[in-house]
C-alpha cells in the first residue's frame, strides 16, 4: 500500500541553529502523533544535515538531501555525491525541483543521471516535476508532465519504482500563495498515475506515492491531501514554521 507523506522543503532557509530548533520543534510535535501509514519528512541545506540527522535520531521523523550530483566523486567543486548523504545515514533525496531545472540547469537528462546514481546508492528519490503557467495557459500542462517524467524516470526496471515517489509542482503555485485547486491537483495526479500504468503495470502506479506541491498550508492542505490520487505534499513556506508543518501532518 502506497505511503503518505508531508515534505517540507527548507530550501535555501535556517542556519544552523536556526535549523536545529526547528527539527526539534517538529520531532516534538510528531512524538505526540498517530502517524499510521504517514511519513514525515524534513530536508535541511547540506551544512545541516548533520545536525539535523542528530536532532531527529531515534524519532519518527525522517531526514532527506534538497539535491545531489550524479558522478560519484571528483573534481567537482561545491557539489556533493550520493555517497556523502548515504554516510550521514540518508535515506532519501529530492531530485528535479523546478528551482534546480530552472537556475541551475539540470535538464532531464541530468536528472536521469541523477536518478541512477541515487538508486545505485540505495537512495530513494522524491522526484519533482510540473508545467509553468504559460503551459498550463495554453493546456499543454499534461504534455510537459508526461515527458518530464518519460525522460527523468522511464528508463527504469519497473522493480525501481520501490524507491520512487513523485511530486507534482506546478511551477505557477509554488511560492506564490495561489495553488492548485484540489480538483486541478487530482486531475493531474490522476493522468500522472495512468501514464506509470500504461508504462509498468497497474500495481506500480498503485503502489507509488504522488505528492502535491504549491503553496500548501494549513487552511487548504485538508482538501487537497483528501483527493484519491493525492498522497501528500512537498511543502516549501509552510514548512519553515513548526506549528504550520505539524498542522499539515495533522490534516491525514
Ligand atoms: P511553497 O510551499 O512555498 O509554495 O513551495 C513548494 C515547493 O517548492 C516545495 O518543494
């Protein structure tokens, strides 16, 4: 049975004291909950994910990389490898968040190096896509997520997608306060979860994690994570404060 999952993206936000307080806010909050068949995961900058990994040992919160690079070492300054995160004691890692694709280059077929290098790592992969709004404007949205997810993950043995969950971002909602409605959310979810079916089998499709993310916060999260094919969010801002975060968690 697939899992459900809230996500919180810190990004490129809380130093490091800044970002141990917060972890431990959220293991706090988590240690009172019944999470059932729900994940919690949060995702640190690099510098702190060692503190991060610390603050949250022995509790249900899971810790998880923004990015990595495909090669496995070398001269490849700034950059850091499957294998650095996996030694932390990772477990998984995000990869083609549309702020990667959109300022720092990676195009699918980085993205599909990166894909193989974190599952040749034994990392499993949040795997980011979605259209921007001139796309979706011109109804070309079902287009641009299929073949993102054709060129990123396709080339796949059906038996990876164990490690596989999928988040849609439509790039138009993402920090923007306007998010996707739950029907629009849905909607997509829907033909994204057809597109693995048709691809692999229905028991993949089935069996894969789908999240929604944009804009998500406690006042809409409830409706959103309602939707059948939606099994939970990749949170950016509302991540960023315990008390929102833990309010997502409680909306399953
Ligand atoms: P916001 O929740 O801030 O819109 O960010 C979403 C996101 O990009 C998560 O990866």
């Amino acid at each position: 049975m697939r899992k459900q999952i809230v996500a919180g993206n810190w990004k490129m936000n809380k130093n490091i004291q800044e970002s141990i307080q917060l972890a431990n806010e959220v293991v706090a909050n988590v240690q009172g909950l019944t999470l059932n068949n729900t994940r919690v995961i949060v995702t640190p900058t690099f510098v702190n994910l060692t503190e991060v990994v610390r603050a949250t040992d022995g509790s249900a919160v899971e810790v998880a990389a923004q990015n990595m690079h495909q090669a496995k070492s070398g001269a490849f300054t700034g950059e850091i490898s499957a294998e650095m995160l996996t030694s932390l004691g990772l477990k998984t890692v995000i990869l083609g968040h549309s702020e990667r694709r959109e300022y720092f280059g990676e195009t699918d077929a980085i993205l599909a190096e990166k894909v193989n290098a974190a599952l040749a790592n034994n990392l499993e992969v949040i795997f980011c896509f979605g259209e921007v709004l001139e796309d979706r404007k011109s109804d070309n949205h079902f287009n641009v997520v299929e073949s993102q997810i054709k060129n990123g993950l396709f080339h796949l043995e059906a038996s990876a997608w164990e490690n596989i969950v999928l988040a849609y971002e439509p790039v138009w909602a993402i920090g923007t306060g306007e998010t996707a409605s739950p029907e629009q959310a849905q909607e997509m979810h829907a033909f994204i979860r057809k597109i693995v079916a048709d691809k692999y089998t229905t028991e993949v499709a089935e069996n894969v994690s789908i999240l929604y993310g944009g804009s998500v916060k406690p006042s809409n999260s409830k409706e959103i994570f309602s939707k059948e094919d939606v099994d939970g969010g990749l949170i950016g801002g509302a991540a960023l404060n315990a008390e929102d975060f833990i309010a997502l968690v409680k909306s399953f």
